[in-house]
C-alpha cells in the first residue's frame, strides 16, 4: 500500500527538525514542543505518527542506515562478479549518502555520547555486507574472511570520520577517488560473486 505523500512529507519535515535540534541541544533536552516547532507542524500531527520522541529517533536512525545499506551496494548492485579495482567513483555512493546527512553523522560521530556504540554498529553493518554479499572467488588459506571483512570495514569507517572532522572539505567525488586509490595499494586483489540479496536489493 502506498503511503501517503502527506504522511512523508510530514514525517520528513519532523526527522529534519530532530536532526537541527541535536546540533544545539542534548538529547534528553530536546522535547516534543522543540520538534514540532522547529518542523513548523503541530503537536496533533506528530501524536499521528509517533507515540514518543524516541520512537521518531529510532525510525531516523533506521532510515539513515537503510539508505547507508543501499548506497554501499551500488557498486556491485545487480552484477554477478565484482572486482573492487574495477569500480568507477561514480558508482561509489557512500560519501553522498555521508554528505547527504552530514548534520546527522557530524553530531553523531563526532559526540559519541549522543548515541553510544553507533560506530561500532556502522562497522558491524559494513563488515557483514562485506561477508554476506560478496563471496571471494580467489580464497586463500592465509587469510582469515572474518578478519579481512572487519579489516575493511573499520578502514572505510576511518576514512568517513576523517572526513566528517574535517568538515567535509573534500567533494563527494574527491573521495571516491581516493578509496580507489587508497584499494590500488593493497597487494591483494580480489575478485567477488555477488549473491541474490545484492543483486535484487534486499537487505
């Protein structure tokens, strides 16, 4: 069933005021009152959609790592085999999504009290796509799969963060570029089959 545009917009408008509220005040202060004045609706609508202030930021934050999820598989979206090496940094949509909620992640990443263990969480994520959307052609018994993955994933979150501190002073592409590069170094290269769930985009 198709939702409402209404319903989106309202919806929308209320997840934006949340995320300019946790630049300038904690979370416990931000209230209800804040939120629908800062998304210029009243408290009757936001009482429509959600039962409390954390049931909003919960569906924010599950938002924003659904959209995460989707744009680190753009690359290999819909293709049998992978090579990273071969990536094109058009394809590479994680630093948009970065950019796209830059208010979002700022505040997050860059005060971890806000939302304890959300960086571990964005490496968990990242590192089990890794190991369940993409099967190494080109195994080798010397590396451990796990261990790699993880290896991964932590090194694409530093990259985020440096940029995130460094108030995003690169351009979207710039860093996709320099991920390509940064992968050239690695003596390793690895080839991937891409299994179903990439392939028809679910999670």
């Amino acid at each position: 069933m198709k939702t409402d545009r209404r319903v989106l917009k309202s919806k929308q408008a209320l997840k934006s005021a949340f995320i300019q509220l946790m630049k300038e005040k904690e979370l416990q202060q931000i209230t209800i009152t804040d939120i629908v004045y800062f998304a210029n609706l009243n408290r009757g609508t936001f009482y429509k959609h959600y039962q409390t202030k954390a049931e909003l930021f919960h569906e924010l934050v599950e938002d924003i790592l659904s959209d995460l999820i989707h744009s680190y598989r753009n690359p290999y979206l819909n293709k049998k085999t992978f090579t990273p090496l071969e990536m094109k940094a058009s394809t590479i949509l994680i630093f948009d999504h970065i950019k796209r909620f830059s208010d979002f992640y700022q505040t997050i990443l860059l005060n971890e009290h806000i939302l304890p263990g959300f960086q571990n969480k964005l490496c968990s994520i990242i590192k089990d796509l890794s190991l369940n959307d993409l099967q190494a052609l080109q195994k080798t018994n010397s590396i451990n799969q796990d261990l790699q993955a993880s290896y991964q994933a932590h090194a694409l979150l530093g990259l985020i963060i440096e940029w995130v501190k460094s108030d995003f002073k690169y351009s979207t592409n710039y860093m996709s570029e320099q991920l390509i590069k940064i992968l050239s170094t690695i003596p390793i290269t690895m080839k991937y089959h891409t299994s179903k769930k990439s392939n028809d985009g679910s999670k």
